[in-house]
C-alpha cells in the first residue's frame, strides 16, 4: 500500500538534485583518494546515505515491535507473502505520480531494466495479477525504497520497513475496511506507544466536497495534495496555496475552508447526508453512508474511542478510490485541544482499481489494507529503552559454562555439548584459560542469569558448582543432568530458596 | 561470508552478456507493447529474471526453517545485526575477484554511487571496522544479489537469503572454528535433509601443498580454483585444465592429484605432518597441526561423524586465510563410496584480513564463519511438503466464527472481537449472510480446528455452538467464556470426549 507514513515526502526533497551532503561526502571521497600520509587510499567508511545499520540492541527492540505486529495480523488470519526487492521497472512506472522519480532504479548492465520497490501495494497487486488470486488476505513485512530527503532523526529513511496487511477480495462493504481499522486499534494499543487517534475520510466524499464547492473537475488532484498539507500548515496557508498557486476563486477555497475544519463520529455522517449542499454530490453520499456503515462495524468492534471521521484528511495517493484512514500519535499530557500530532505511524485505504491495471483483461479485485510506519514506531521504543532502568539484552543465553582453574577447557566443551544437545542456550569463553572474574563479568554484561562452574573438586566428585550471576547465590553440587532439567524449564528466571535448593521463579 | 554455495557460480554464467533468455523477454516486451487486439499497452507480467515470489505455503515452509536456523544460532549465544540491501560501490570493490563482475549496481542518478549487497560478509567487515568492534558473535538472515545465471530448478536465483553465523575476535585457536561446525551439524541434523557430510581443509594445506608440488607462486590462486571444481569433474578433465589452460607441468599436476584424492580425519593430517614433501611447508604443517586440534574439538562436540578432511576442498575466495568448509548432502540409501553429492548447503571458513582492508590503520580484527545455503534447503522442504500428505497450514487460525442463520452479522462480529480481545486466533467471513457450508468449507480448506456457530435459538439462550471441525461433533451450548478458556490453553488439538465435554488433546 502506498500508505506513505509522512505525507511531507514530496514537499521538502531535493529530488535527484545532489544535496549539500552528498557534495560533502564526494569532496571527502576525492579527498580520501588523494590519500593520507601512507599514499594509501582511504575508504569513505560508512552506509549509503539514509540508510542505517541495525546494532544487536536495535535488532532486539525492532524483534519485539515485529512480534507484537505479526501476533495481531496472525490473529486476524493473515497469511503471509514475500515478492523480490526489485520489479521490472514498468511495473512500477504509472503508480506513483509525482514520487516516481523517487524510485531507484538499478543500471543497465544488459536485460531487463528493474527498480527497487517503492512500496509493498504495487507488488501485492502485481502478484495477486499474475496469479489470478481473487481473494486473499495477507501481511507482508520488509523493507521499500525512496530516493527521498533522508531526515533521520525523524524516522524518515531511504530504506525503511513497511508492515502491510491487505484484504483483497468482493465482500460485502466495509466489513474488512473496519477490520484493517482494528487492528491498527489493537497493534498501537499493545505497543504502549502513548495516546493516539485513527482519522478517517473517503476519497468519495473528498471528491464530492470538491464538485459541490465548484473545484473544476481537473483540478481535483491537486487541490486534493494541498489539503494533504492540513496536517502540516495552518488553514491560511493552504487557502494561500490553493487561491495563489492553484488559481481557485477565493469562495471555492473559502467553502472547502469549512468542511475541511469539520470532525465527527457517525453523527456527522448523518449530519452531512442532510447538508443541502454535500447531498448534492452522489458520489459524497456514497462515500457518507459507508462512513456510517463503518462506524456502526467499529462499534462492536469496540474501537471507536480512537477513530475520528476528519474531513481534512486527504492522503496523496491517486490509487485510493474509497474509504482511507490515518493514524496518528497524540502527545501525552496536553489537553485533548492542544494535543498536537507527533507524526503519522499508520495509514491505509481502499484501492478497487490498482489489481486491475496489471491484469491483461481489466479485472478488478477490490482491496483495502493498511500500512504501520515502523521506523518512527522503532524510534520511539528504542527512546523508551534509553531511558528505562532495564538493560536490553541482545542475546537469550541461559547458561556460561565456565571453570574457576587451569586446563579444564576439555570439561567445559563436554558440558556445553551437553546442554547444547538437550536445548539449553548456552556459551563457553573461546580461551583455554580464562580468568573467573573475566567469565562473570561476560554474564553480568550480556545478562546471563547462571554459570555453571567447574572445578577439580567437583569434577572428582561428578558434580557442577551452579551460580545465579545477579545474587551471587551458589549450590555446591549439582548433577549436570539436574542443570539440564532446571533450564528446560524455564528461559531465564531462577533463583535459590533458604535452602540452597534451585527454584523457578516465574 | 563469501560462502558461496554453489562452486560452479564462476563457470558457466555468461555475466554481463545478454542471455537468449533475456533476448527473448525483450522481443516478448517489444512485442507486448506493439499490443494485442485492442491496441493497449500490455504488462510483462512477471518477475524480474532468477527471482520468484513466495506463496503462502512457501513461506509457511520458510519460516519453519528459518526458526529452526535461528534457534540454533540463538542456542549458541549469537546477536543479530543488519545491513543495507545496498553499500556505496567502493566498499564491494576488490573484495570478490572475478566475481565483481556479478555485482548489481544502481544507477547513477546523482549522489553516491551504490550496489546490492553480493553477500553479508563483507557488510559484516565493514560494519566491524566502521564502529571499532574487536569481538561479537552474529548471526545475519538476508538476501543477497548475484547477477549470475539462474537455475531456478537447481536453487540458483539472483536473489537469494543467506543465513550467516560469524564469530569475530581474538580467540584461542580452533576453538570458535569448531563451534561453526557444530552449528552445520546441528542444524542440518534438526532440519533432518538426509545424510550428509562435512568437508573440511585450510587453506594454507592448500598453498603448502601447491609449494611442494612446484606451482609457481604467481599460480597458486588460478590452479586453486581450478582445484575447486574436483566435486564437478573428473580428476583426468581438472589436470587437463591445468596442464593444458594453466600450464602447470604435468608432474607437478601429478602430485597435486595425489594429494587431493586423500580424505580422512584426524589420522590423515597426523600422516601428512611425517609427509616427507608435505612437511617441507612451514604453512602445510601450520595447516595440519591445526587441522588436528580442530578434530579433537569437534570429538569433545561429538560431531566427528559426519566431517571429513578433504584435500580437495578449495572454495573459490580470495579472502579465506585458514580453515574452510562445504556441508553436502549425500544421496540417501546409495552405499557410502557411490554416494553422490546433490549439492552443497553450507559453506565457510577463518578469514582474518578482511575487517582490516575497512580499517583506516588496518587493524586486523580475525573472523571465522558458516552460511548456510538456505535456497536448496527451500526446495528439498518443498518437494517433501508435496510428497507428504500432510496439509501445510498457511494460517494458524484456531476458531471461525460462523452462523447458520441471516442477520447475525452483528452478533458474529462481537464475538470474534470477544476473541481477538483475549487473544485468540480467529476469522469470520465478510459477508452479512454466508451460507453455513462456505464457512465450513474455508475452515476445511484452511485447517481452521474450530467453529463458534450462532443461531437464534444459542443467542436467546446466551450460548454459542462449537463444532470441531475434522470430526463434526459438537457441543451444543457453551458460554463464551469457555470458548476462551479452551482456546487460550491449546494451540490447535482439540477433541470431545464420550460425554460431548470438550477436552483439549496435548
């Protein structure tokens, strides 16, 4: 879905115009060649511009984020797809209006020419095309492409990830609409990410507001990209844009003005289907009683506590052709009025026509999906992080295994063997001779909760010195097979009751 | 790793030529937009050429081997990073020998000029060297690109995952080499492929050996690679192409072939260190002496059955600077000695200058590492899931909620929102009146356990049917609750006792 999450895209990018970064980065490359003091040449170490490495503690919270957000599509019956990251380039050329020269393309190095995916809709559609697959209902996790101005400490990247989940297929209105709508409801509630508010509108009843405000019918997209901006500037501002930019009489601004101030439930639906003006408008009715129809589905879904019917809400994209919603992140604490938005991290609609662009005979197979904004949501999860007491941990090692004297590196590959074969995550220091202090300090760092110790007395006696790394809490002897079973039982949690006996603590 | 999986990757691609297939899809491309009878512009519908989507079932079957990979390298303590699908041009540059030329580039459209990642191992070297990391233990799971000749049916497509596990740090010797391949054999055991075998060599064995059989120093790389196509031809068709292509004498070619047609354990490099020519290379007995500690390693991770010291294992790269290995499948049921290789699955080796070719003062930083190659391991579990008569569940839905009544849409969609919100796994058809059969029909097709029917009668008594869906019982009335509370405790195994009581089957 081409749920661009910053609808700022096309605003402030500098397009395939070199920045003053990249001017930058080719003077310190010319610079590097010319070498350093050893005539060697230097590399320019770093990524491609806006894009990132994940570190291990990035990869963990961004391991979590993907859990909670499959859990939900998995709960909804989602199957799940995976396309290449490149497309012929004529797949791609045609779907994205203005953002096409946002797509990469890849050189001609002889045969077909190809481009990096810009988003995850175009392929779904491309597949269920050539497919023939009429109905379906999948997610589709991984990573898109745009040549964009990268503003990384905002989340906006040149490769980021997408998390679509799209339903394709006839069925009776509205109902998988509501659908995509809870579950935008269930993953920002599970994700803990603060308040937020789901805004909804239809491409229809935008459409409609247009014709009976008097927008000549050719300019509907374009005054349809500068409502877009709402979000983002103040009314004045986009009137300006529309009046002294677009050539719209100042009364046709002025209504549009109106409507687009409006925000509501159901009730504004109904209020709007009598509006002598807006009923004018087929296509504004149309798109007004979904509105309702969607309302009522999202009351028993029990999810319209965040969902808001906003007139202003207009999304970019030509392919949308109904229903299109939006979430937003309110900040915490202010007052409801003053809540400002912190930036959209959902967003999605219905596309009825996009399937059947690619099919040789028309066929149209109706979808709505939605996309989550992952990149923004990682930022914000991995502030929480920062600022918790609680270490990440990148790794899920229940166990070091580790002796307290000299060459018993055999004995501790023999262990480790062992827990490995029944299940057990567990490490050995790569030294012959490690030092005790420089084996706990490992399991204090990454977290370990226990090592298992051996010595030359245990050893004799068949036994293992287990110790639980936080308390510093020992049994003398155990059975290697008594460690096994206590582990497999348990991920992490253990700890020693008054008498000296191991308990799982959970 | 440039653990490249298939050896044969180098001989018969036609690289950056066009191929006659390519030649092909252009005329077909031509001929598409010449247009059909109605004169419209046609799609190519496809995909780009070696790459292919994943369905469902591919990816059900997917993910069941990627949890068994990374649960293995989980098992051993290892972190995850990653990586950009592209790096600026200049850091693959120099890294992959002739290879290079299989390198796809992005075009140039102003800024930085970038490629698609060619494996993960250089990203890995560059990520090391870019944050001054002296030691981490990694696992890696993504694509990569290879602009090679595909042969879809045999596994070879020019995107492709590869699943990397790296030990990177100054280490004792042979201790985290012999943790690679205890992971090769863990894995390839869970994964339960057939037999197979892993061959093991070092790379200084194979420039010692090319010294004392007199290859002139300048030869050593090219008669390595052609060394590594002993699994593909026969010995008498590599010596013509040393002795003819190469111009290595043919006594020298001789010896060579002596050598590399020795196999065997520990023993083997025990003789070879008394090899009265062997043992003239400082680098062969370096080779040999840790190819005997390695093996009493691999004894202690009781692996030693499965591995092989193999003269002939040379592996193409450039950058391997100790031991290497290559895990092959075996044919089943052949006896040992007719035991044909169908191909090779994981591969790696100690490569100890690459990190240092990224640093600026060229700090070494030593790495050894396996990838498993994953794409073969797909099509085997494939033709297995075919062969089964086992159905791959693409869902893991565990109850439908359905009715045998119209007009129960409402009271459906409050009782799956009931079960989503406890955190069940559930579906119910987007249609106001679905006929009973076609809900039960999905729930066949699908694998879906369970279904919740209403009906008058069950609402009016506050009760809902449950029927199981592969022996049709039923229980005629049970609360919500205790939908929830069975569902909650019990993935998919549900039955009914002789009373008509539920009960959940472990």
């Amino acid at each position: 879905m081409l749920h661009t999450v910053d609808t700022l895209n096309t605003q402030d990018t500098s397009g395939p115009c070199l920045s003053i970064d990249e001017e930058v980065a080719k003077l310190l490359e010319l610079k590097a060649q010319l070498g350093g003091d050893d005539g060697k040449h230097q590399f320019v170490l770093k990524t491609a511009k806006g894009t990132r490495d994940y570190n291990p503690k990035q990869m963990a919270i961004r391991e979590k984020v993907f859990n909670t957000i499959i859990g939900c599509f998995k709960r909804h019956g989602a199957e799940t797809i995976d396309t290449p990251v490149f497309e012929l380039k004529e797949t791609l050329t045609g779907k994205y209006g203005e953002d096409s020269k946002l797509i990469y393309d890849l050189k001609d190095q002889g045969g077909e020419l190809l481009s990096l995916r810009y988003d995850l809709t175009v392929p779904f559609a491309r597949y269920l095309a050539m497919n023939k697959i009429t109905n379906i209902k999948r997610y589709h996790i991984a990573k898109v492409y745009r040549r964009d101005n990268p503003a990384m400490t905002r989340g906006r990247y040149r490769e980021f990830y997408q998390c679509d989940f799209d339903i394709a297929g006839q069925y009776d209105a509205m109902i998988p609409d509501a659908e995509c709508l809870k579950i935008v409801h269930e993953i920002l509630s599970e994700l803990d990410l603060g308040d937020f508010r789901i805004k909804v509108n239809d491409r229809r009843i935008l459409d409609g507001m247009f014709a009976v405000c008097g927008v000549p019918d050719e300019k509907f997209r374009t005054i349809c990209s500068t409502v877009d901006k709402l979000d983002k500037m103040a009314w004045e501002d986009v009137k300006k844009e529309m009046v002294n930019e677009k050539g719209l009489s100042e009364e046709a601004a002025d209504q549009i003005g109106e409507y687009v101030s409006m925000q509501g439930g159901r009730d504004l639906a109904e209020r709007l289907l009598q509006d002598p003006k807006m009923s004018q408008s087929k296509q504004a009715c149309a798109g007004l009683s979904d509105i309702k129809l969607l309302f009522s589905y999202l009351e028993l879904f029990q999810v319209t506590d965040k969902v808001v019917f906003d007139l202003s809400l207009a999304r970019g994209l030509d392919y949308y052709t109904g229903i299109i919603y939006e979430a937003v992140l309110t900040q915490q604490g202010a007052p409801a009025e003053e809540s400002v938005s912190v930036g959209s991290v959902a967003g999605g609609g219905r596309y009825d026509g996009l399937v059947g662009m690619f099919d040789p005979k028309g066929r149209k197979v109706p979808c709505v999906g939605v996309s989550i904004g992952i990149e923004r949501i990682f930022s914000i999860m991995e502030q929480k992080a920062e600022a918790s007491a609680e270490k990440v941990r990148t790794t899920e090692v229940q166990v070091m295994v580790a002796s307290a004297q000299k060459n018993l590196l055999e004995e501790r590959l023999k262990l480790v063997t062992e827990l490995w074969n029944a299940g057990i995550k567990a490490e050995v220091m790569y030294k012959k001779n490690p030092k005790l202090l420089s084996q706990l300090q490992h399991c204090e760092e990454s977290g370990i909760p226990l090592v298992a110790i051996l010595g030359e007395q245990e050893l004799k006696d068949g036994v293992v010195k287990l110790r639980v790394v936080a308390t510093r809490e020992e049994v003398r002897s155990i059975h290697s097979a008594h460690i096994m079973f206590v582990l497999s039982h348990t991920d992490t949690q253990i700890c020693l009751d008054s008498n000296e006996t191991l308990k799982v603590c959970m």
